[in-house]
C-alpha cells in the first residue's frame, strides 16, 4: 500500500535542506535488543506492527 501524498518520493527524494535537518535530529539515535536492524544481518525484521513503543532519553545536552 502507497500512500498517495508520499508515492512523490520515490521519484524526486528528500529536498537536500531536509535531509540535513533530518540528519541533525536523528545523528545520535540508535536501536538496540529487539527493535535493531541492519541490512547485512541476513534476516528481514519481523512485522513491526505488533511492537511496543519506548522512549528513551537523551544522552547529550539540548542546548
């Protein structure tokens, strides 16, 4: 399923001053135990809609 607002990404990506900001808020963000997943593992993720949300806090200062 595509949603239709999103399909446009497929074509012409993330504006480049987008993905800087992306880039910035999510640089020291990492997922551990059973929410980690790399594409050289070998096994693809189990369905993710049966997963429990956390929240972690943050390791460095806001500032």
């Amino acid at each position: 399923m595509v949603h239709h607002n999103a399909a446009k990404f497929r074509k012409e990506g993330i504006d480049p001053t987008m993905m800087e900001k992306l880039d910035k808020m999510f640089m020291n963000t990492i997922a551990t135990g059973d929410h980690a997943w790399t594409p050289s593992s070998g096994v693809l993720p189990s369905d993710s809609s049966h997963t429990d949300t956390i929240q972690v806090e943050s390791t460095t200062d806001s500032d």
